[in-house]
C-alpha cells in the first residue's frame, strides 16, 4: 500500500514532528519519509483533507461486539467497520458474549475471525468462569492465547475473595485485571442516576454510592495484594477523588471515562429517551466536571466508547425494561472532542486514546516517524458534523446522538497496509 498524505499537522507527544504540519509518504505499508512538500514521483495515491491532523493510530479499550451468540446485534465484521469509520486501528474486546470468552478457544476464536483486517481486534478474557463471579477463570491460558486483559465487564465482581486471588494469581504472568466498580446491592432495579431527576420522574436510582464504594474496595484490595488494576466507567466525583489519592500514594491504579459521560448529564432523561439508559448512568453536571479535571490531570488515563450495541426490541419498550447501552465507536472522538475542546490540550486528550490505552495494556507503542509501520488516523478537530442513521454501519442503531451537532470528524485509518477512507478500502 503505497500513499502521500499531503499537509498533515502531526498530534503525537511522542514524536518529533508533533505540532508540525507535514508530508507522510507511505510505502509498502512503512512510513519512508516525512517533511515538507514532498514530491509524489511514483504518481501514488494522494490523500488530503481541510484542517487535517494525523496522530498515531486510536485505540478502544471497551467495545462489546456480541459474537457469538447475538451476532443480530453486532458481529465482529460490523463492530470492526464501526471502529474504523471511528478512527480506531485497534479495539479490546469485551468477553461476555455468549458463551463467553472465558477459554483458550474462545480468545482463538476472536484472533483467527479478526485477522487481516484494518483494525486489530484484541481479546479480553473473562475474569471468571463464564463471567458468573463464583470462579476464577482459565486466565494463564487464555493469556497464553493472547488474552491482553481479564474483566468480566458491567458484571462486577462482588466476591472481594475472587477478586482479591485473581489480582494474586495474574501477577505471575503479568496480567491486567480490569474491574467495572459497581455495589450490586445498591444499584440492584436503579434504572437512571439518584437525584432530583429520577425522583421528579419517579424512577428508582443507581446512587453514586454503588460505585465509589466499590472503587474504595478495589483500591484496598491492589494495595493489599501489591497488585496493579484498571477501574473501569469512572463516573462519579467522588470516584475521582478516592483514585486519586490512590495514585498519590503510588498504588499502581489506572482509570478510563466513557466519552459520552463527558457529555451527557442526567437531564437527558427528562423525556425518557431509552437511547440515554446506560450503565453506569448519566450523571450530574458537577460530576462531568470532575471527569474532566481528572482528565486533565492524569487521575483517569484514558476515554473509551463502551460501544454497546442493543436490537429494537430492547430499546423500544417501556422505560423500566429497557436495555441499558449506546453504540458510540463512530462517535466516541467526536463526543468526548465536543466535550473537552477548549479545556484539555488537544495533545493531551489524544494521548488518552493512543498511547495510554497500549501502555496500560503492555502493548507496543504506535509512533509517526520513518521507518515505522504505518498505524494513524485522520481526523479534524475542528470540523463540524452530524450522524445521520443511514451513516452507521453497525447492526444495531441504538443512539441518542443521531442528528446532534459534533466536533471533530474522522476521515480515515491507516494500519496493516490498508488504507479506509469514509469506511471504504480503497487501496492495498
């Protein structure tokens, strides 16, 4: 795959060229130089945009693909052109399909469907045994298989004593566990965030306590172990607060955001739009800003989609039934962009979906100088847009955000010697 990408401002911390607007000339799938009006002497493709900035190559640490088992809702194909219409060249898959990925086979599964694609799909095995929280899973194998992580995602794990020998065991083999920090007995029936909306709707709430309780516990428990962990759809101020001073103290803590909690607050459910139902839930506006502080000053590392997707039948029913979920890969940048812009650097912020996922997930670093492989999104900051239904190419359509004015818009991938511009391959 061979490309000129003309009059690119490069975004990368870690490169020399970062704030610099540039040539990037691809060959055979490697960055063989980078400077200023370079000439293109093999008649190649050219590739310019308006306002276009590359940065190294995105990465999702939470999407939920459904395969197997509800492939109706999103298969791996779909879920993987989502992620690249979204600037992603690499996502962590969540385990709790059906049946889960809880095996050696099932992470061999995911790897060998995946492979060749413009995005790398990465599996995260289950922390426990089919993701049911009574036992701990076959995490040396599935390791072993290229399991990067360990979670049985939104099933938190109450069982402080499971998890407490899962942080034990995976220090053996350097593994990550990942927990969603969620009280069930708390949150049990909650269907919004506790607060002046859910009573002025009658709603019963998921209080801030079912998380920031668990979050104090976790935090405990990876100090007791002397263990690192990941908390995962950080919510609340509190929460923020609680892993702050944990990482002051230098346990090894690290934290990611869903990028849609950076945008939208409680309120949104005033209408009892199903679309906004989500685990954990909207909350308040002074909790969104306490997400971006910790954003801002390295208490929460890094923004995920938590893409989720959900069929009609579980989105267009009564409130209290509803499923909780949004599909976001597509929008993910442009939401958490909306969000940010103006109070985080835009450096800083592309570092939260670049390098600090892979660092966390002990994978290799991407990097824009010459002779690297070619791993980048395109993407404009600045530009304005809106997603429109016949837009989305997942299987399921279950967003609030369709017609929503955005900023910042994605306008291609480059990985594994492939180039998709506007979800299309147009060259290899």
């Amino acid at each position: 795959m061979n490309a000129l990408i003309k009059s690119a401002k490069i975004i990368d911390s870690n490169s020399k060229f970062n704030g610099k607007t540039v040539d990037i000339l691809i060959e055979k799938g490697i960055i063989s130089k980078i400077g200023s009006n370079l000439k293109n002497l093999n008649n190649i493709k050219e590739i310019s945009f308006n306002d276009l900035n590359v940065s190294a190559g995105w990465f999702d640490m939470r999407t939920n693909f459904c395969d197997p088992g509800h492939e109706y809702k999103e298969d791996l194909n779909s879920g993987l052109k989502a992620a690249a219409k979204g600037g992603f060249t690499g996502v962590m898959v969540m385990p709790d399909s059906n049946p889960s990925t809880s095996t050696k086979g099932g992470i061999e599964y995911l790897i060998n469907k995946t492979k060749g694609n413009i995005v790398d799909a990465l599996p995260a095995g289950s922390l426990s045994h089919n993701c049911e929280g009574k036992e701990i899973a076959e995490m040396y194998d599935m390791h072993t298989a290229g399991a990067i992580a360990f979670t049985d995602n939104k099933k938190s794990v109450s069982k402080s004593s499971l998890l407490n020998r899962a942080l034990l065991y995976s220090q053996s083999f350097s593994g990550l566990i990942i927990n969603f920090p969620n009280d069930k007995e708390l949150s049990n029936s909650g269907q919004i965030n506790e607060g002046v909306v859910s009573t002025e709707l009658g709603l019963k709430g998921i209080p801030a306590l079912a998380e920031e309780l668990m979050v104090s516990r976790d935090i405990f428990l990876a100090e007791y172990c002397n263990s690192k962990i990941h908390l995962s759809n950080i919510t609340t101020r509190k929460s923020v607060q609680l892993i702050k001073e944990a990482k002051k103290k230098g346990l090894n803590i690290t934290a990611d955001v869903n990028s849609y909690h950076l945008l939208l607050d409680e309120t949104e459910l005033l209408h009892f739009d199903n679309h906004y139902k989500v685990n954990p839930p909207l909350r308040t506006k002074e909790d969104i800003k306490a997400l971006i502080t910790g954003l801002k000053d390295g208490t929460i590392d890094v923004i995920c989609s938590d893409h989720t997707p959900e069929d009609i039948e579980n989105k267009q029913c009564e409130f209290d039934h509803a499923a909780f979920g949004m599909i976001n890969l597509q929008t993910s940048f442009s939401v958490a962009n909306t969000a940010i812009n103006g109070k985080l650097d835009l450096t800083e912020a592309i570092s939260k979906i670049t390098s600090s996922p892979r660092k966390i997930l002990g994978l290799e670093n991407v990097g824009i100088k010459e002779g690297e492989k070619a791993n980048l999104t395109l993407f404009s900051p600045t530009e304005k847009w809106s997603l429109q239904k016949e837009d989305i190419v997942s299987k399921s359509k279950n967003t609030p955000l369709i017609g929503r004015e955005l900023t910042g818009k994605v306008y291609g991938v480059v990985n594994n010697n492939l180039i998709n511009l506007e979800n299309e391959i147009i060259e290899k």
